[in-house]
C-alpha cells in the first residue's frame, strides 16, 4: 500500500527541491547512475576478494508489466505526482535494476527516528534526505546524490530488495520509494516522497520482510539470490535512458535503444571504476562489473586492456608505487602522489569509449581519492601531434583525504574549493589543482619523443601512416635532468630534457629502401651524453618490443650527423662535451607496421668540482 508524506506544520523538504539538489553535472545522467550506485556499493563491501556491481536492462512483456501493476497500483490518490500509472501502462516502459553482490546490503534499523550507532545505510538510501557518510574514505553515500536514482524514473519510483544481517540474524526487506512533485490532496499539503510497503499501526510504511519479501520479489522477477547471500537490488521503475549522440552537429537527438544504453552503461563503468575493477597490489578487493540486456550479456572487456584507458592504469599504478610526491609549502603538507604516462592515441573507435571525457586524444588527469574512484578528469593542455595522449593521475594522501572529500558537491564528480566552509581544507585542495595543473602543462610543454610509421612502400594504412610521440618515462639521471651544481642540487627545470627532436619522423627512400629517420639535437654540450634510440612496433594499446616467434621488428641502423661528416653504426650515440653538431636516428621499418621510435639519454659522467 502506497503511503504519501503529508507536509509537517513547520513546513518539510519537496520532492522538486530535493531532486534539485542534485545539480545539474556535465556528465550524462546514466554516467551519474553508474558512479553513485556504484560508489555506494564499494562503501558497502564486506572482506571480500571481489565485489559484483551488475546493471540489467529489461523491457517487460504485457503480462510481466501486469505483475508491476498488480503490486503498486493504484499509487496515493490520483497519481498527478508520480504519473506511476501512465508509466507502467506503456509497453516500452523498460526496468532497469541495479545489483550487487559481496556487500552487506541495507542494514540497521527500519525507522529513521532510531538512535543507533552503527550503519544505518537502510535508513539512509530509503529515509534520510542528505545524510552524511561516517565511514573513513567512503567514495559515497546516500546523500543527496541518491536523487538520480529517482530522476533516472519517468516515475520517480524504485523497488529496493535487500538482504542484511540485523540482530543476529539475516533479514530480507522489500520496499518501494518515490520521489513526485509535491501535490494537495483533499484540503492537505504533500511533500511528494511516497513509500510502498505494510503500513504499521502507528501509520508509518514499513518493507516487507523475510518470507513475504522474497515472494514478492521472486515473482516480479527480480535477481535470485541465496538464501543467505546479503546485498541489495534496486529497480528503477520506467528508466530514462537519455539520448545518443548525433551523428552530426545540427542533427536531432535520438533516444538510446537499450542496447545502446548498456554500451554507454558499461563504457561509464570502465571511465569511472576502472581503478577498483584492476589488479593492485595494495588493493585485494576489486569490482567486478556486468551489464546486460534481457539476459543476455553485454561482454566487457577487462580496464587495463582498453586502449584510451592505459596511460591512466599505467600512472596509477606508478601512483601507488610512490609517484611523484605533491606537496603544499605552508604548511608544509603532503597532498598525494602524482604520475603521467603518454601513449599514441587509437586509430579506431570503440564503444567502451562512448563515456570517456574526450574523442580526441587524452590529455588529462584522474583525480581520486582514498577509496579510489575517478572523482573526475581534469583537462590540462593538449600535445601539439594529435596523434599522442597522455593520461595522469592524482590520488590524495591518506591524511587530507577528507578535506577534498568536503571539496565535491553531491554528485561527486569535481573538487570545488570556493564552495568549501573551511579556509585550510581550502587551501590544501587549491594548492592540489594548482599543483597538478603545472604537472600537467610542464609535461606538453617538454619536447616529446616522436614515433613514425613506416612500410615498404607507400601509400600504407591508417594505423601506419600515423605518427605518435611519447615522453620520456625515465627516472634517475636521465632525459630530464641538468648535471648538480657544485652543492650537489640539480639546476634548472625537471621539465628541460638533455636531447630534443628537431623535425617530425619521416619515412625517407635510399637505395630502393624504406627508413625511418628523425633529426635530434643536444640541448647542452657542456657534459658528455650517452644517446639510445630504441625502435618497436607501435600499437593501438601500447607497443612491442618483442616481437612473435619468426616475426620481424624494426630496429635502428645507425646515427649519422647532419653534416654528412660521420656514420656510427647501433642504438647508442655518445657525445662528447663541446660537439655541437645533429644527429639523424635512422631506423629499419618492419613491413607494413607502425614503428615507434624512443629517444632517451644521460649523462655519461659528471665533472669534478
């Protein structure tokens, strides 16, 4: 039975207000869905290995939408607030339900005036309006941002199933939440939140439990699960599945078919989760992520082997190993750990790229915190060859986590430090941007190795007549220092790098052969310098250096000066302190391949003082 907030004498929040609250993000509504749904079910895992976040489109037959009608018809009074009625009568009307698995689902008490000092996540998602999550380095919680579980609905109404331990014992709940427009009924005022459920005697909707629970949700069709198996499900009644992007600019919009929403649903589910869905180390937890389309699923290839989202994986996993440290001056605070990596930008498209930030090539930096979900990618400056990306990421320190946490407005999806109450959170997290901003604009302003493509003989194909450049990914005393001064500390920028390009690779013809051949210059001649060339087959998703059992790769030939005076023949070029003269990197292609050619050099020793 459907029970209707009245408003209280000292006046209540309206349902408009409340979906409100919410903003209005830049991201599409359903990337929104996923990254609030999911957050929340990381906040809710138990000790697990893995934690199942699963999303399932269906669009119910005549007789399955009667099942739907049977339960929750007829809504409170004429159902102007939520048009539940209008929604389940249309036979395109699709469900869309949210599931996981590993969790511990809703738990605590049914009643949202119940002191109790535990979790209290039912009431929370069911209850509470704007609640604030207790829990140390939560992506999450069902704060406000749970609003777009609602304004996903044509009518405003999901069905929520959970199973959780409660004094001792496991309980299952059933119960159905909507958020409408306020309304008059009968001479009284309403807020527009409704709750299905039993009403108890005091008049409050309490869920279904246990026996009855699972009955009902059995015959709705809603996800099986054991009879022990905690964790929650979650129907959005009538889902809204948005708009497709138009072909061309001044084209209409199209709404998504289904399937093309579960292509943009599992896109979003590798942008926004991909760090918890990887293998780490520091991490023995990982997501493990499902999407599918009247029961048949949508298969979703692993994170770390979509080609745009590389770069990302490969710089976190540096940022874990140690990165590079962020640091505000005053006070003098460790803010996290930041790492870069650069790779040649796909040829092809594919649609698990439907949700990234950009479709042109990456340039930007994932920005998470301690529970390790995107928070958002912040653009920095794009390379000059559009055919190289780059991927960052910063992830806080463990002990200014919470200041950027009150940095995110109830979506999540940014650090806004001018909404900040506190002055020094907010001078931490603006220190943060600014820092990562200069990371990110040293990094394009730093001259980048170049890559060509090559073949036997042109015209080649689109992978091979692409170039791609890729920074130095050195450490020590490599590319991107200067020799110390006399006290032992290094000159200059660590963005300056020892060896530059002086034009872009190009395929060249001697003796009825094809070579590829960049021109490089030292930019200091003061210290000797070891020069390496090192040449390999560039791919889509990174390259090869080691090519198949019998297969061929390209290799350098030898260096040879500009002036014509010289030839020295291998990967390695010294040069010596007070020769100013340019070399050419000549390389042998493989046969119808793209070849990437890396540049990096040292000092090969440093003068006395």
């Amino acid at each position: 039975m459907w029970w209707a907030q009245p408003s209280a004498p000292e006046g209540a929040s309206r349902g408009e207000g409340i979906r409100k609250q919410l903003g209005r993000p830049d991201l599409d509504p359903l990337q929104v869905l996923v990254r609030e749904a999911a957050q929340n079910t990381w906040d809710a895992r138990l000790s697990t290995l893995e934690v199942g976040f699963d999303v399932a489109l269906t669009k119910p037959d005549q007789s399955g939408l009667q099942l739907w009608k049977d339960l929750l018809l007829p809504a409170f009074g004429d159902d102007t607030s939520l048009r539940l009625a209008t929604v389940l009568d249309d036979p395109a009307t699709v469900l869309l339900t949210i599931s996981d698995r590993g969790t511990g689902g809703l738990g605590g008490p049914l009643r949202g005036d119940r002191v109790f000092h535990g979790s209290a996540d039912f009431v929370g998602l069911v209850r509470d309006i704007g609640r604030t999550s207790r829990r140390e380095y939560s992506g999450g919680t069902y704060g406000f941002g749970k609003g777009v579980l609602f304004t996903t609905s044509a009518a405003g109404t999901i069905l929520v199933r959970t199973r959780c331990q409660w004094q001792d014992r496991v309980q299952t709940r059933l119960i159905a939440v909507a958020l409408g427009d306020s309304f008059d009924h009968q001479g009284r005022r309403y807020t527009g939140r409704h709750w299905w459920g039993r009403i108890a005697p005091d008049g409050i909707p309490d869920p279904l439990l246990d026996d009855e629970a699972d009955a009902v949700a059995d015959a709705l069709g809603m996800p099986a699960r054991a009879a022990d198996e905690l964790g929650t499900d979650i129907v959005i009644v009538g889902a809204r599945l948005g708009s497709s992007a138009p072909p061309k600019a001044d084209d209409p919009e199209q709404p998504r078919t289904m399937q093309e929403a579960a292509w943009f649903i599992g896109s979003a589910m590798l942008w926004e989760l991909w760090p918890i869905m990887i293998d780490t180390p520091h991490n023995a937890t990982r997501m493990r992520c499902r999407i599918s389309v009247d029961g048949h699923d949508l298969p979703l290839p692993d994170a770390d082997r979509v080609a745009r989202l590389q770069p990302f994986v490969r710089a976190y996993r540096s940022a874990l190993n140690g990165g590079s440290p962020v640091r505000s001056r005053t006070p003098a605070v460790d803010l996290g750990r930041f790492a870069v990596e650069a790779f040649m930008t796909p040829v092809r498209a594919h649609w698990t790229d439907i949700a990234a930030p950009t479709d042109g090539p990456m340039h930007h930096c994932a920005l998470m915190r301690q529970a390790g979900l995107v928070v958002q990618y912040r653009p920095g400056p794009q390379l000059p060859d559009s055919d190289v990306s780059y991927g960052a990421v910063f992830r806080t320190h463990i002990d200014v986590d919470d200041a950027f946490a009150a940095a995110e407005p109830p979506t999540h999806d940014a650090w806004v430090p001018k909404n900040m109450e506190d002055a020094a959170a907010r001078k931490l997290v603006r220190s943060a941007l600014r820092a990562i901003d200069n990371r990110m604009r040293e990094y394009a302003w730093a001259e980048p190795e170049r890559a060509a493509a090559a073949g036997t003989q042109p015209p080649l194909g689109a992978l091979s007549s692409r170039f791609a450049s890729l920074m130095p990914t050195g450490t020590g005393s490599g590319a991107g220092q200067r020799p110390p001064r006399p006290s032992g500390r290094s000159t200059g920028r660590g963005a300056d790098t020892l060896v530059r390009t002086l034009t872009p690779p190009r395929l060249i013809e001697i003796d009825q052969e094809f070579f590829v051949v960049t021109d490089i210059t030292a930019l200091s001649t003061s210290h000797p310098i070891l020069v390496t060339a090192t040449a390999s087959v560039a791919l889509d998703n990174g390259s090869e250096t080691d090519p198949p059992a019998g297969a061929a790769s390209p290799h350098v030939v030898h260096f040879e000066s500009l002036d014509a005076a010289e030839t020295r023949p291998g990967a390695d070029l010294t040069l010596t302190a007070g020769d100013p003269r340019d070399w050419r990197v000549v390389v042998h292609p493989v046969d119808g391949a793209a070849t990437r050619i890396r540049i990096s050099a040292h000092y090969t020793q440093v003068e006395a003082h």
